[in-house]
C-alpha cells in the first residue's frame, strides 16, 4: 500500500505541475508551458491508472487527488503568484476536507 500511496503522490504533483504550467501557456499559445501541461497530465493520469490497478477505490483515490490539488493550487497561489483567497473559498475548501473525510470514513466501513 506504501507504494499505492507513493503513485497517488506522484499524481497529485504532477497534476498541480501541470495546472501551474497551464497559466503560464496562455491559452495553449506558448510552446514550453503547453507541452508541460500535456506532458504532466499524461504522468499523472498514467501514475493514477496505477494506484487503481494496485485495488484503491476509486472514490478514494479522486477525492484524496482532487483535495490535495485544491488545498496545493491554493497554498501555492498565495505564497507565490501573490493571489488572495476570501471567505467563502476558506469555507469552500474547508467542506472539501469534511467530504474527503467522509469519503474516506465511507470507504473503511463494509457494505452489505
């Protein structure tokens, strides 16, 4: 499982790679930055097909990718594109953690 974990890490980066390098395309317009983003997205859908293959949920592996993309494009914005985040997007990535929570909470318990 350690290594299942390893794969969804290296997903998660190389999509936050790619959504950082998507601004700097500027519309697919720029040569560099947009073979970036091709080239991220392709290892981080490849890295997330694997860390399925190797048996995680599918619920789980998105939302554990989709909140830690969130909170790292956020985090990343503000210390260093200089972007500012009001209160309704802290709220809004705040119900993201209770979901990815209750995701995960979800898929620990059996079902019938």
């Amino acid at each position: 499982m350690p290594l299942t974990y390893a794969l969804l890490g290296v997903a998660i980066c190389a999509e936050v790679t790619g959504t950082l390098a998507l601004r700097s395309s500027h519309g697919f317009t720029r040569l560099v930055p947009s073979a970036a983003v091709i080239s991220c997205y392709v290892v981080a859908f490849v890295a997330l097909s694997y860390v399925l293959e190797r048996g995680m949920q599918v619920a789980v592996a998105y939302a554990l990718w989709s909140a830690i993309g969130i909170f790292a494009i956020a985090l990343i914005g503000v210390l260093f594109l200089h972007e500012r985040l009001n209160v309704a997007q802290y709220v809004g990535m705040l119900t993201v953690i209770v979901g990815v929570v209750t995701v995960l909470l979800g898929a620990s318990t059996p079902t019938t």
